[in-house]
C-alpha cells in the first residue's frame, strides 16, 4: 500500500506543473480583459482638457504582446488613437497584471506610457490604480 501511495504522489507531483493553466498570462485572455476595460471605462474627447477623439473599444490601434517580467508580473502596452492636445500624441497605456493568491491573474493597474498631458487623464489613471480586476 505504501508502494501505491508514494507512486500516486510521485505522479501527482510531476503532473501539478503541467496543471497550472494560470502559470502564463494567455495573450487572447489579457486581450479580452483589456478591452472589457476599455468598454467599462470609455468616454468622449472635448471639454476643458483638449482631447480629442473618444476613449473606447474602437480606438485601440493596436495591443502589444504580453511583456513577462516574471512568472508572477506581465504587463502590455496598448495604443489608441486618442490625442491630447497637451502632449500632442497618440495615447499609450501600459495594462499591469500580477497574479493573485490562488494563483489567477488579475489586471490590477493602468499606467502611462505616452500622451498623457491633462489633468483630466492623469486623474483617470490615478483611479485606475489597484484594480484587482480577475481575467480568468
């Protein structure tokens, strides 16, 4: 019995690794999560800031691959075709993941990268810090 049961261990253990469907951040599930976020955060260009165009799903011009830091931390950059008359570029946002306790990940930050000027974007992203958001 001993015999059976070390057999079962050793079989459980070399088989745990190839279980962990969470180890690495699949590209077309960050994808989805990033453009969920988008959807629930969109708004239109104009006002006292100077932007021009609108924050949305359509105006993603391109997602980058996923950047693994670590087998815990990933992020991606994603451009939009959203232009700020303050810093007269293109918007550019890193999307932050890490993997939470029970091993998920979790889009938890939205940084800037480039095209951030306003006062009325540089609040958005402060409140797009700690997000905890679940991708899978």
């Amino acid at each position: 019995m001993k015999k059976i049961n070390l057999l079962l261990m050793i079989f459980c253990v070399a088989l745990l690794p190839a279980c962990d469907s969470n180890k690495k951040l699949d590209q077309s599930n960050s994808e989805k999560v990033i453009k969920e976020f988008v959807r629930n955060n969109a708004f239109n260009g104009g006002g006292n800031w100077g932007q021009q165009g609108s924050f949305n799903e359509s105006s993603i011009t391109s997602i980058e691959p996923i950047s693994q830091f670590s087998e815990n931390d990933a992020s991606q950059i994603v451009h939009f075709n959203y232009r700020d008359a303050f810093a007269g570029e293109n918007l550019s946002l890193k999307f932050n993941f890490k993997k939470n306790i029970d091993k998920h990940w979790m889009l938890i930050s939205v940084t800037s990268v480039a095209g951030v000027g306003s006062d009325g974007m540089a609040n958005r992203l402060q409140k797009w810090e700690n997000l905890n958001t679940m991708t899978q």
